[in-house]
C-alpha cells in the first residue's frame, strides 16, 4: 500500500434502519429527517521525517494510527507535540456535521487526544485552536475526558466503542455519544470554519507509545435547523399521550 499521504473512502449506500429501530443517540439516518451520509476524505498527518506506512497502516477495514513520545511533529519546523492523525475535508462552515466510527484503544495508551474538532486554521488565531478534544486516559480501565478534565466514559481499554461528535453550527452545539449514550454537549466557540481529525496526537504525559484502531468511519450532514424557543412547539394529545414536535420528530411528553 502506498504511503497513504491522501485516503478518500466513499458510502456509496447506507442501511436503512425502521423508525423503530433507531436508538437515541444513534447515528442518524439516511433519508430521515433531512439527514445525508457524505463522502469521507482525509489527509494523514504524521511525523515528517518517516514515511506514512511507519506509524500508519489500513487492514481488512480497520485503520491503525500510532506514534511515539520521541517521535518529530507533523511538519518540519512545526511545534507542536508528536502526532498520527486523519485530517477530514473539506472544512465545514454551515449546517450540521456528524461523525461516527467505531474505536479500540489497547493498553499502555495515555494521555492523548484521539478526537478532536479544529478551528479553521484562517480563525485559529481569532477563536482558539481546537473547540472540542476527546482525551484518552488509562485511568478508570480507560476513560475518555473532555480534553483533561470532566470524564465521559470509563473502562473501554482493549473493546470497540462506538462514537458520535455532532457539531451544530446553527445552534452552536457540540454533542457526545459514546456506545449510543450520550455523554457531553457544550457550545462551540462560534467559529465559522471548522473540522476534526481522529487518530493519536500526544498530549502532555503521553504514554511511550500511543496507539488507536478505527473502522466504520461515517460523516452525517444536516441543513440544521435552530432550536425554536421554550414553548413554541406545536403540542397534539392522543388519548392519554401528549406528543411535541421537535426537530427530528414527534416525541412524547410525560
């Protein structure tokens, strides 16, 4: 395989699932409520004095991205902290953005970032480098953080865990899922360009080695629509059931 400076994998098709079936949280899907399932193109970024295939490598599905605490940055000259990560393009500057994929993170892994959604580099300056990081930690058999601090999720060391980072520039809302649960939400810093990147990027402490496996990556796109204020959803009752339209559909109310 080549050294992979540049990987674009297109979703041509998508399982529709019924109503039904949809569990909250879950990706959305294709077809309902306005939702499309967009193609997935990334550029690798790794450190600069290695080829590619040295710290990253694609296998039967499943990326491995890894890198050392002694390796070089991403770029000659570049200061920041070693790095194997999946750059998404294009940037996004409107509607809403969702991604999914499925992560592994084995033992010795720490103290590193393997998410994280990036100002435009245009604003970064303007608005702060990063809007939202998703730390990894050993602690607590493995536990993601909202950068170094709130824990979202424990004990996920060496199992695949399913994640979801919708990023809602209509409303300016970031919001967590981990295994269909979700875990976090928060205002974005109101940026108008941003975009994410998945893989390892070291942080302060960082393990010898850092290490994470990604398969079944998807990105969701939405017109977005703004969150109407208290009270100004239509309400109909139906017998006992009081249901309220929301933006993704009727909903029941109790």
């Amino acid at each position: 395989m080549s050294e992979l400076a540049f990987h674009k994998l297109l979703l041509a098709t998508a399982t529709v699932l019924p109503l039904a079936a949809r569990v909250a949280g879950a990706d959305p899907i294709s077809g309902v409520d306005g939702w499309v399932l967009a193609p997935v193109n990334f550029n690798v970024q790794s450190p600069y004095n290695l080829p590619t295939s040295d710290r990253y490598s694609y296998s039967d599905g499943v990326y491995h991205l890894w890198v050392y605490n002694t390796d070089e940055p991403f770029s000659k000259g570049n200061t920041t902290r070693p790095r194997t990560e999946q750059r998404f393009t294009p940037d996004y500057t409107s509607g809403e953005v969702q991604y999914a994929s499925d992560m592994l993170v084995p033992s010795g892994t720490s103290n590193v970032c393997i998410f994280q959604i990036h100002t435009g580099d245009a604003y970064s300056s303007e608005y702060g480098a990063t809007t939202f990081m998703l730390f990894w930690y050993s602690s607590d058999g493995g536990s993601l953080h909202d950068y170094d601090g709130k824990e979202l999720a424990s004990g996920l060391t060496g199992d695949w865990f399913h994640l979801n980072v919708n990023d809602d520039l209509v409303n300016h809302t970031i919001t967590v899922w981990v295994n269909n649960q979700q875990v976090w939400t928060q205002q974005d810093n109101k940026a108008p360009d941003f975009y994410m990147k998945d893989g390892v990027y070291m942080q302060s402490g960082g393990s010898s080695e850092m290490q994470d496996y990604i398969k079944n990556i998807e990105f969701w796109t939405h017109s977005g629509v703004p969150v109407p204020a208290p009270g100004s959803l239509p309400m109909v009752f139906m017998g006992t059931a009081m249901l309220m339209l929301s933006r993704r559909g009727w909903k029941a109310v109790h």
